[in-house]
C-alpha cells in the first residue's frame, strides 16, 4: 500500500510535497532525487529500505507535487528546504542519500548542516558542474516553448544505457513521464542552482560518514567527480559502478547492497 504524500511550507511560503514510509521505531533516511524527477524515482528501493529504516522522500522545490517558485534558486535554499522538512518531522538526526542534485543537497547538508546527519550517501553527484555559460544556455532552452519531448530525450539519453533506451522498458517510460510531468521553470531553476555552486574546497569540511557512489560510464556527473569528492571528505569511502547515472535503477540490487552495507555497519 502507497503511503500518502503530505505537504508542509517552508520559511518563505511554499510548499514542498514528502512521503514517509516504515515504521516509528526505525532509524531515518532521507532520500533526495535527481533533476528532473519526483520522489517516485526511488519507488523500487522503498520495500527494501523500510526494512531497515523510516523512509523520508520528498520532491524537490519546481518539482513533483512541490511548488515551483520563480527562479533561479540556490543550494542555501535547497538546503534549508530540506532541513526544515527534518524540523516539520521532529527528526533531529537522519540518514541522508542524494542522487545527482540530491547529492549536491547532500553535500550542502554535510558542510553547513553536520549536526543533522548521521551518514551521508552521495550517488552520482559532482562538487562543481561548470562552466557557468553552459548553465545559462540549458536555461534558456529548457524555457523555450514545445520543447518538452526534446527535454525528456536529453534526460533520457544521459541517465540510462543505450540497451534500457532502445528497449522501451515500463521503467524508462516512467522515468521520461516524470521529466514531461516536471515544470521547465522548476528545472531552469534548479540548473541555476547547479550553475552558481562550487563544492571542491568546502567538501573537505564535511566530517559525517560518507559514501560516495559513482558510475563508471556517467557522462553527466564524470567518474572522476566522484573520485574528487572520496578524496575531498575526510575519510569517505568510493564505490564505482559499471553504470551510467541511475545506479539505483540500472543495478538496483548492487546499489541497495552497498547502501545497506555502509549504513547498517559500525565504525
């Protein structure tokens, strides 16, 4: 049975859309989602996770059921966005896995927000995804009009292998329904985000626990930013996967394996 998605505002007046699913009694995990998607990009990991933990997930601010303000917004915000859902829920401390823009959430909670995690997983994310005038050309084509099919090939065409592509399977459609479903002023304003943020010399302050997942064959956030940010936190343990940028989706199993692996062990 589906939980209920409910909804809180944030100190500035809009409303962000979240689910939480698992028992009371259980440690808590965040779980922040890619651009372009909803909540539902983690709907085949949730039984496994609910095993373990109380599942938070909720839609990033421009997208899901959340409200999409003007933009451009910033991970100041997004950050605090997701802090204060922690408040809304009276979690003090949580487990935290961000995903591509959810990992830059991620980053930001583990630099200005340590108190608040316990670990910290970052999948397929980068400290910095310059320059800042490819972000002010995807902007500007994301915004223009009747471009959502050519939006949703672009998403598409970086998050999945070509054989997942070319078979056409109910996951991939789900996935490139959650892009069409997504307002082009809620992606331009993330990719603002995106643009303005540079993690490399702030990573080193993170002092939580951290996991950091990255795909070998990623195009979007490169290998190589994963490896940048392992040896940036103090600490921080790599995992590189035979995958492009949807481990949880394209390895679902390998990717619960060693999430579950690294937040269920002692230090």
């Amino acid at each position: 049975m589906t939980a209920a998605t409910s909804v809180f505002r944030t100190s500035d007046d809009y409303r962000i859309s979240y689910r939480v699913e698992g028992e009371t009694h259980k440690p808590a995990l965040v779980l922040s989602n890619s651009i372009a998607t909803s909540l539902e990009m983690w709907d085949g990991q949730v039984a496994a996770l609910t095993k373990h933990f109380r599942v938070v997930r909720f839609d990033t601010r421009g997208h899901g059921k959340s409200d999409v303000p003007q933009g451009p917004y910033s991970f100041d915000r997004l950050g605090r966005d997701a802090l204060e859902l922690l408040d809304e829920l009276e979690l003090e401390r949580v487990n935290f896995l961000g995903l591509s823009l959810g990992g830059m959430i991620g980053q930001w909670l583990g630099v200005y927000a340590p108190e608040r995690i316990e670990r910290l997983i970052l999948s397929n994310t980068s400290p910095y995804l310059g320059p800042v005038e490819r972000w002010r050309q995807q902007i500007a084509w994301v915004l223009q009009p009747n471009n959502a099919d050519e939006i949703a090939d672009m998403f598409i065409g970086n998050w999945f292998p070509a054989s997942m592509r070319q078979e056409d399977s109910s996951v991939v459609r789900m996935f490139r329904a959650m892009v069409r479903a997504t307002d082009p002023r809620g992606i331009a304003g993330n990719f603002a985000a995106i643009r303005d943020v540079d993690f490399r010399r702030v990573d080193s302050l993170i002092t939580r626990p951290t996991l950091v997942i990255a795909g070998r064959d990623d195009t979007v956030t490169l290998p190589e930013h994963g490896k940048l940010i392992a040896e940036t936190v103090p600490g921080a343990k790599l995992v590189m996967l035979p995958v492009v940028h949807m481990p949880n989706v394209e390895s679902s199993d390998t990717f619960l394996q060693h999430v579950l692996t690294f937040l269920n062990s002692r230090l």
